[in-house]
C-alpha cells in the first residue's frame, strides 16, 4: 500500500478514537500489505513472522476498528470462520481467489446500472474464484 493510503488510514482510525502507536501502525501496514484475506490468528502468525510482537488482542482491536471506519471488510465462509480483507480508503472492489486466498483491488468501476430510475448511492461487489497460479495447479 502506498504511504499517502496507509496515512489516510491512520488519520481515519485516529478520528475514531483509536491510540495510533508505532505497533499498531506496523501491524496496520503489515495488514494492508499481505495481499490477502486472513483471520485474526493468520494476522497475528504474519505479525510474529515479520518481528512485529503485538497481542493477540492487539490484533482484534485493530481488526475491529478497521471494520467500524470501513477500511476492512469480513467475509464468513463456509466453515463459519471469518476472514478479513483490507480495504483502502477509496473506491474499489476485490478478487479473492478461493484456494490461496490472493487479494486483488479492482479500482476501475465498471458496473452498469440495473435502472435508470434507481438512484444508487453505494455498491459493493466482490468475485471469488481461482488466481491464475491456482487454475494452474492441477487437482487431485
């Protein structure tokens, strides 16, 4: 993520009322640069792989006010288990591949309306399938 995104970022967390310490802006940088979806858990994994030592908690209050400002979105899947997407403070949509879990911001909006009558004042889409990496690989 781009340096002006991350600080935007923390600008937007501050304004909500979260302490932007060094930690928890190294964790938030981490977050946004993974290229992919995770759990809390996979987050904190990344975290200690990386050098970062943040709490457990640390994480999920940070996941959380992500969430609450709109700079992360959860997807529940199957199995009931969450998992999170960065989200950068502008306009885009993501492709999520099912198999590895990649991340792909989709910034140009191409959508056609459903009606002209309709005054639309938001979307949300979001694609699932597989990356080329993944298509590649043979199944078992």
């Amino acid at each position: 993520m781009e340096a002006p995104e991350l600080e935007a970022a923390a600008t937007r967390l501050r304004a909500a009322g979260l302490r932007m310490t060094e930690g928890r802006r190294q964790l938030l940088g981490l977050f946004a640069g993974l290229g992919r979806w995770c759990t809390p858990q996979e987050l904190y994994g990344a975290a200690e792989q990386a050098g970062l030592h943040p709490g457990l908690a640390t994480v999920y209050r940070l996941i959380e006010a992500l969430v609450e400002t709109g700079l992360c979105k959860p997807f529940i899947q199957r199995d009931r288990t969450v998992r999170y997407v960065f989200c950068p403070p502008r306009h885009h949509h993501h492709l999520i591949c099912e198999a590895c879990g990649r991340v792909a911001d989709l910034a140009e909006c191409r959508l056609v309306l459903p009606s002209s009558e309709f005054a639309i004042r938001e979307h949300a889409v979001d694609f699932f399938g597989l990356c080329g990496a993944c298509r590649a690989v043979p199944a078992p």
